[in-house]
C-alpha cells in the first residue's frame, strides 16, 4: 500500500544544533504537510507544500518538496527548547479522497 | 470557537466492553477523521467521513464502526474492546478548500 517513511525516528541535539528530519513516499503525492506534537498534545499543523521543488520558511523553520514529489524535508536551525516534540509529515496521495498519510514522526529533544 | 473537542479524555475498558468515542466541530467542516496513535506507528487512520451522511474505511478500520450524526459530529464506537486497541485515539476535521487538518486533544484508552 501507500507509504510515507520518515527519518530518524529520534534526533536528540544539544539547544544551537541544527535538525533535519526527512521524508520519503512511495508514490507521487499531490502536496504535503507538516504537523508538530507536543508532548501529550495534538498535532498542530505547521505548513503546506504544493509545487515540485517547492521551499518554503517560517522563522527557523525550513520546509522543502523534492521535484519527483516524492520527498520532503524539514530543517530546523540553531534549535531551542521549545523545538521540542514531535514532527509528522503527512501527504495527499489525491487530493479527491482527502485521506491523509503519515509518516511515523521524528521526535526531537533538545537538552539545554 | 472550541475546534475539535472529544470526549471522554480518558478511558479504561474490559476486554469485551463497548464504548463510544465522540467528537465535535464547530468550523463548519465537511470531513472529519478518526485516527489512533500508537508509539512509533504515526497517525493512522481509522474511518474518515467526506462529507455528511457518508463514511470511508481508512487504513485500520477493523473492531470500529463510526457514525456521523450531522456535520458538526462524528462518533467512533468499539463493539468489543481488545487489548489491541489500547491507544491514543484523535479526531480530526478540515475543509475541502485548504486541507490543513484540525485536531481534537485525544482520547486516551487502555483496555486490560
């Protein structure tokens, strides 16, 4: 069936570090997004990638669809403690069905 | 505006019991979804309902039967809990136009 790997499934880093978690899928998708967790929280969605090649940046966080649509990655730079949680990438394999996929998360730590 | 809200948070059941997970939404959405979570599995989807008066098996639909009793409600029931479901269950709502999905806070079940 349709897949979305995402690596690493933990990242811990030292608060300055930077971080990247990426994700793969297995079949063409329509667009992608982004969700972090808190914990013991919901997923809170961050942003939305729709175009091949696409980059987009909120403050620290930097968010790219690869050109195939296959791929994406989310980057973090000189990460706080408040980057804490546990990031989803989630696609639309088509748009029609509104099923949402998700990879498994990277979940981040970050030590003071 | 609540959002999404679910009831109850939490729960513990016997192997055997039945219960009903409810959710509501008061953004005016037309799908809403119901996902479990389990550690290092991601989001998975449940059954999710496109619009009202129509529901779809998601990718792990088996032991649930949903419900969705207008368009603000969409409940989730266990006919015979198992051990197997024990997880944190999230119900989730969006729009056709933007795709960014809404989460409820969870209910979190254990079944013994």
């Amino acid at each position: 069936g349709q897949q979305v790997m995402q690596i690493p499934q933990y990242q811990h880093v030292q608060e300055g570090e930077d971080f990247t978690t990426y994700c793969n899928s297995s079949t063409t998708l329509s667009n992608i997004q982004w969700y972090k967790q808190r914990p013991g929280g919901h997923p809170v969605f961050l942003i939305q990638l729709v175009k091949s090649g696409e980059v987009k940046k909120q403050k620290r966080l930097t968010f790219q669809f690869g050109e195939a649509k296959k791929n994406s990655s989310l980057h973090i730079t000189a990460t706080q403690t408040t980057d804490v949680g546990t990031y989803f990438c989630a696609g639309y394999v088509s748009s029609n069905t509104g099923k949402l996929i998700f990879g498994q998360g990277t979940t981040l730590q970050v030590k003071p | 505006n609540a959002g999404v809200t679910q009831t109850p948070k939490f729960q513990v059941l016997k192997t055997g019991q039945s219960m009903t997970l409810q959710c509501a939404q008061d953004m005016n959405h037309n799908s809403m979804y119901w996902y479990r979570q389990d550690p290092g599995m991601g989001l998975r989807l449940i059954y999710y309902s496109a619009s009202e008066g129509t529901t779809d098996k998601g990718e792990v639909p088996n032991g649930y039967n949903v419900s969705r009793l207008n368009k603000r409600e969409f409940s989730l029931r266990l006919e015979s809990a198992a051990p197997s479901q024990t997880s944190v269950y999230f119900c989730a709502s969006t729009t056709a136009s933007s795709y960014e999905q809404y989460f409820g806070p969870g209910t979190r079940l254990t079944v013994t």
